[in-house]
C-alpha cells in the first residue's frame, strides 16, 4: 500500500489519508469544498462546491499517477437532493467517462458542506 499526499488538495481533517493506493487502483478519501490555497470551504452553492470537489478529486489522483479518466466507481453525498440536476451537471462535465457511481443524501456533511465525492480508478 502507498499513501498519496498532494498540496494541491486539502490536508485531512482526521486521520487519514488523502488516498491510497493498492496494486493498480487508487481509493480516495472523500473530498469536499475546501480550496487548498485559503483551507475554507469555497463558494457557497453546489455548482461551486462540486467544481472545488472535482478540482480536489483531480489533484489526489494526479498525485497517484492516474486521472479522472480513469475512476470506475464513485460515490456521491449530497446535503439536500433537491441539489441532484444541479451536481449532475458539473459532475457529468469531469465524469466524462461515466463511471459505475451510488449518490445518497446526507444529513449533514464535515464542515457543513454541500457535497462530497469519493472514487476509486484504476493507475
């Protein structure tokens, strides 16, 4: 096992690791709103937060040696599913590959945030 660490996405706010990788798939630890640069969370709407996820997510796999390209499965949390069509469209436009993915409400978020993505791709 290898762990992953990029400055270009949010420390852990726990412990754990950013990602890990196994043989030749790289698990994430779930990603959320915070632009590394400030360590707040960024913009205040779904659009926004899920484009810093997505930019977040980009990073931890670039530092693991893959991409988005590469995710066979992911999972979505949403603080409100009234916020689906609005996440699907940011997300559809990083996920271009479509993969196998489960997205579930969540009664509350870390840092109170709207969204939180977690995947696993192949290197």
């Amino acid at each position: 096992m290898e762990k992953i660490y990029t400055k270009n996405a949010p420390d852990a706010i726990g412990p754990y690791s950013q990602a890990m990788k196994v043989g030749n798939l790289v698990f994430t630890s779930g990603q959320i709103a915070i632009n590394p640069a400030s360590g707040a969370v960024e913009a205040a709407d779904i659009e926004g937060q899920t484009h810093q996820v997505c930019k977040n997510l980009c990073a931890v796999l670039e530092a693991a040696g893959t991409s988005v390209d590469k995710v066979v499965k992911t999972t979505c949390f949403l603080k409100n599913m009234e916020d689906f069509a609005a996440f699907n469209a940011v997300y559809g436009s990083y996920f271009v590959s479509k993969p196998a993915r489960s997205c579930v409400a969540a009664k509350q978020l870390p840092k109170d945030v709207l969204v939180e993505v977690e995947v696993i791709a192949e290197v």
